[in-house]
C-alpha cells in the first residue's frame, strides 16, 4: 500500500489504484463548445443514447424510457407518430445503447438522438479526454422526465433550436467547470440536487449579448439546474482520466436504467457489472412507492466523483430536505471512501477518487440523490429521494478484477 497523493495521511491506497488516482485528479474538465450528437460522438440515426447499463431486450425498457425515444424519433423525423417511433423501438429498427459507453452522460429518463446539441467538456490537459451532454430541459416538460407529449415534443424543439443558438453564441471559451463547481460548494449547492450558485455562475459567464435573447436569458433564469448537465459530463471526464488502468478499481461509470444499476472499473473500460435497482428512497407526496421507477440517470456519476448526496455536509438545503432519508453515516462516508483531497477546492478539503477496493474494504457504500420518476411515464418526477448502492455490486466487480 503507499500513502494517499494528497497527504493527508490515508494509507490504503492500492498500488493498483494509485496511478489511475493520480490522473483523475490531474484532470481539469472545461466546456470547451457545443456539438451536434451525429458530428460530436458519430451517433448513426438508427441509435439512441440512454441513461446507465445496457437493457437486455426492448420487453424490458421502461415507460418513461420508451417515452423519451418515442419523442426523440419524432423530433428526428424517423417517425410521423409516437405509436409508429414505439414499434420501431420493439422491432429492433432502433438500437438504444447505453451513452457512457460513447462518453455522454443522460440524466434520469432522458435520452440523446443525432440531432440535438451536445456540451463539449474536455480536460484541459487532455485533449483526448472529451465528454459530453445535452442541454438540460430545465422546468419544463423536459425530457428527462420521461414523457411523452405534444409539449414534451415541442420543448425538446425548442431547446435543440432556440436556445442552443444562444447559448452557443453567448458561450465563452474554455469554462473551467471545477471552478463553478467550487463556487456552488461555497455557496449552499450539493452540485448534483442542488445547483442554484452553480447556474448562476455558468450563465454569469456568457457573453453580454445573451442579454439580446429575453426569452432564452429567461429561461436560464428559471432553470436553476442548467448547470448540472455540465457538472455531470465534468464528472465522467474526471472519471474518464482514471480510465484503462491494468489491475485499477477505481470506479469510472456509474448510472441506472430504471430496471439494473451499474458501474464500470478503470481496469475494464466498457464493462458494467449490474444489479437490479431498487427504487430511491424519498418523499413522493400523494403517490405510492409502487409508482417509483427504479434508480435512473448518468448523474450518479456527479455522487460517485464526491458530489451530491456525497457532499451533503457542504449543503444545508439539502440536508434538510433528505432529512431521515439520510443515512446516520451520511457525513462519514467521504472520508471513509474517497481517497484524496483535490487541490483545484483549496480549503474546502473536497475528496474524490472511488475504488471498489476501498468499498469493499469499508463495507459501506456511497450514496446517490436522484429524482424518483414514474414508472407508469405519466407524472414525471415524483420528487427526489436516496439510492445507495449495494455492496455486492462492489463486491462482484471487485472479484472481476481479482482483487
């Protein structure tokens, strides 16, 4: 074992993991521009993008799931109908493959087809680490939420339209997302259920002219989760970093499909290991737990990097929310599980760096806020809630590896 790369005394490093550890906090993700999906990722127009591991049949794609492609193959124009997109989906006309698997992170039930805009974030000192994500839908019938709808069409429309001619105008080079990042620690945000002071900062660095799109300016203004989309790509390209390293544990993908949740290791680069996903644990209002579609979204991603439910201690706001849906060791878990301080945080003492070596070491595991969404695909999201992941995931990838 060697001691931890920031010198805070940690001693049970593996080897193994050290030098994947070592990249991942050299990382540095920026957005760095805006491409369409079929030019940024080479996506092919019979292929859709969705959250977490791969399904193992159309039978068992969800309902919010099957939603979000129906409405993404009308707004390609494959389709003249929901009804006609659906049965292109079962019949295996159109393929849906999980988007981590082509660097791209979706959050909740939401999906990515060849034509809608994608966040170009790269690490600045790595050209050739590039990670990507759609432009969050915001308040409205966006499509993480797994509806299917006229509206839900004609937002999607709108933001693949409107307001990516904006904000691609406005768009100043080279954001360093660690910095907003850094921001919203300091400001309240969890960085993942929470991300106020960091979409004010974001929008606070476009360029003047935004102010010329009322509309768009007005949107941004009301959306305080515009910046999570970013925070997540940020989050895989500080994963990708630690990505294909011999023997190395370190966690480099991690999502839900609403029916298994998964993660990838840095030894074995495109390989999920899965278990089935149990619902979040929240409050759902007026509705029963039995409408709770299991755990769903790429944005574990920002959970399993030191963010959201991780960093609960650096939000009030959100730990109040939570409330006893908050594990007791909620505020022990950084420290028991992440490796090492990132400098790019100063005195926040911010930890990162996952390996299933550590988990299954602790015999804890990390925590995940994520909205809870109706498996029936017709209320959308039922509120948020806490999915901690099983140890035995942790376990199995570890024995994959051979310890």
């Amino acid at each position: 074992m060697e001691e931890s790369i920031d010198g805070t005394g940690m001693t049970n490093i593996d080897p193994r993991d050290h030098g994947a550890l070592k990249k991942m906090l050299q990382a540095r993700p920026v957005w760095d521009s805006n491409e369409l999906a079929a030019n940024a990722i080479g996506l092919d127009d019979s292929v859709i993008l969705h959250a977490g591991p791969p399904f193992n049949s159309t039978n068992e794609i969800p309902e919010p799931v099957m939603n979000s492609a129906a409405v993404a193959l009308v707004f390609e124009k494959h389709a003249d109908d929901f009804d006609t997109a659906r049965a292109m989906i079962r019949s295996g006309e159109i393929r849906l493959q999980p988007a981590q698997n082509h660097s791209t992170v979706v959050p909740l039930a939401g999906v990515v087809s060849a034509s809608m805009w994608l966040h170009k974030i790269i690490d600045a000192n790595d050209p050739n680490n590039v990670t990507y994500s759609p432009l969050n839908g915001g308040n409205g019938p966006a499509m993480r939420l797994g509806l299917c709808s006229e509206s839900a069409l004609s937002h999607l429309r709108w933001i693949n339209q409107e307001l990516i001619e904006a904000v691609d105008l406005c768009q100043d080079d080279h954001i360093d997302l660690l910095d907003i990042a850094k921001i919203a620690l300091e400001n309240d945000d969890d960085c993942h259920g929470r991300t106020i002071a960091a979409t004010h900062e974001l929008v606070n660095r476009l360029k003047p002219a935004i102010d010329g799109y009322a509309e768009q300016k007005r949107f941004l203004n009301d959306s305080p989760s515009f910046a999570l989309n970013h925070l997540m790509a940020a989050s895989k390209c500080l994963m990708l970093a630690a990505d294909a390293q011999s023997g190395s544990g370190m966690v480099t993908a991690a999502g839900g499909n609403g029916v298994r949740t998964g993660i990838q290791v840095s030894n074995e680069p495109g390989n999920w290991i899965t278990e089935s996903a149990a619902s979040p644990e929240g409050d759902l209002g007026e509705f029963p737990k039995s409408r709770a579609l299991g755990a769903i979204g790429d944005s574990a991603v920002v959970d399993m990097i030191g963010f959201g439910a991780m960093a609960v201690a650096y939000s009030n706001p959100q730990r109040e929310m939570f409330g006893t849906y908050l594990p007791d060791d909620a505020d022990e878990l950084p420290y028991k599980l992440l490796l090492s301080v990132h400098d790019a945080f100063s005195a926040l003492e911010f930890r990162t760096g996952l390996s299933v070596r550590t988990v299954v070491a602790e015999k804890t595991t990390p925590i995940v806020s994520l909205g809870v969404i109706d498996r029936e695909g017709i209320a959308g999201r039922l509120g948020g809630g806490i999915f901690r992941y099983p140890l035995s995931l942790f376990q199995s990838a570890l024995d994959s590896i051979g310890r």
